[in-house]
C-alpha cells in the first residue's frame, strides 16, 4: 500500500533561516498530497496541497513541489518565523484514497 | 465558523474499563475520521464513516468499535483498555470523502490509561 518516509526532527533554527523539510512517499499512480501542520495545544489542519504531479502547493511562505521522479514533496520555506514553531506532517491518502497517511512528524522550533 | 468538536477532551480510565469518545463534524460534512496519535508517534488511522456508513477500516483493535448516527456524529467504543491504548484520539470530519482532499480536524481527546 501507499507509504510515507518523513525527515526525523526536531529541526531547530533562527528566525529568518531557510527551511527544508524532506518527505518521500510510494504510491500507486499519482495521487494527491498534502502537508499538515499541529500548532502547540491545537488540532491537524491542512497546510497545503498539490493534486498532481509537477504541481506546486504554497501557502503561508511555505511551498512543496510534487515530484514524481524523485517521488519527494519536501517542504521548504525561506524565512521561518518564531509563529511556524509547531509540528508538520506530510500526507499522502492510502491505496484506496479513503483517509490520509501520516509521517511520523518533524518538529520545527524557531528562535528570534 | 463552526470547527470539530470533540469530547471530553481528556479521560482517564483504570486498565479493563470503557470509554466512549464523540465526534461532531463540521455542518455539512458527511465524512468523519478517527485517528489515534500515541506518545511521539504518527497518527494511525483507525475508522472512516460516509454518510453513516463505515467507509473504510485501519488499524482498529478488536476491542473498539465505533459508528456514525443520523445527525453525523460519530462514537467511538472502547473497551478493555489496556495501557498501550494510552495516546490522543483525533477525529477528521470532510465533505464527499477525500474529494477536496481537506480533513478538517477536532482538537483530539487525550485517553490516559492507569
């Protein structure tokens, strides 16, 4: 079935830094992918998405590229801020496309 | 604008009890998910309902049960607690299933088993 390998955190860094967060995931076929992100005390909530392959998510500064060559969709931003402190999830759905699969979460903690 | 309600948002049960958490999904979704977060790990999967029936099924022990009732909340049925069941129970409610590929999320209900 459809999997995701998601960068281990904690990923610690300075205000105004650059960040990558790597995922790669096997899939059938090309499916949608997402990532989501936890804010301390808070619920999931959807971060941003491409529905097909070659197409670029953003939202937030945040970006990811759906690549299906390299089957990746890391998240990158160019300038964290302290507010992006919280954990990011990268999501593909299952074989079935009924539900989302979760990566293990990379915690991002940014200092001013 | 309205988010999932989830409760209680905390509970703490005796190994071998019962617990029963509930969903209440965003108005006009149709679609309610169940995932199970332990400590440091990744949510799990465990249950999905369409329009009140189930949809699909992860990796839900036996011992849980769970169903969606006319007005679209959902229930979520735990019995024999063991400490491993220990971990933050999130449900996701969506319109039309993955569709809009968007699970809107409750703020969890964090189990403690003693």
């Amino acid at each position: 079935g459809n999997s995701v390998t998601q960068m281990e955190g904690p990923v610690t860094l300075s205000e105004e830094a650059f960040l990558t967060i790597n995922c790669t995931y096997t899939a059938t076929g090309y499916p949608s992918l997402f990532w989501y992100v936890q804010y301390p005390g808070e619920g999931l909530q959807l971060l941003l998405k491409a529905t097909k392959a070659d197409d670029k998510g953003s939202n937030k500064g945040f970006e990811a590229t759906y690549r299906k060559e390299t089957t990746s969709f890391h998240l990158e931003k160019g300038s964290v801020q302290v507010s992006d402190s919280a954990v990011y999830f990268c999501a593909p759905p299952n074989q079935a496309g009924t539900a989302l699969i979760f990566g293990k979460g990379t915690t991002l903690s940014v200092s001013s | 604008a309205a988010g999932v309600i989830q409760s209680p948002r905390h509970l703490i049960k005796e190994k071998r009890e019962t617990a029963t958490l509930k969903c209440y999904p965003i108005p006009r979704h149709d679609t309610v998910y169940w995932y199970q977060q332990g400590p440091g790990q990744d949510p799990q999967f465990l249950i999905s309902f369409y329009e009140k029936m189930q949809s699909d099924k992860g990796s839900i022990p036996d011992r849980f049960s769970a169903q969606q009732f006319s007005d679209y909340h959902s229930e979520l049925n735990m019995s024999s607690l063991e400490l491993g069941d220990s971990a933050l129970y999130f449900c996701a409610s969506s319109r039309r299933g993955l569709d809009t590929g968007e699970l809107f999320f409750g703020e969890g209900s964090r189990l403690t088993v003693l």
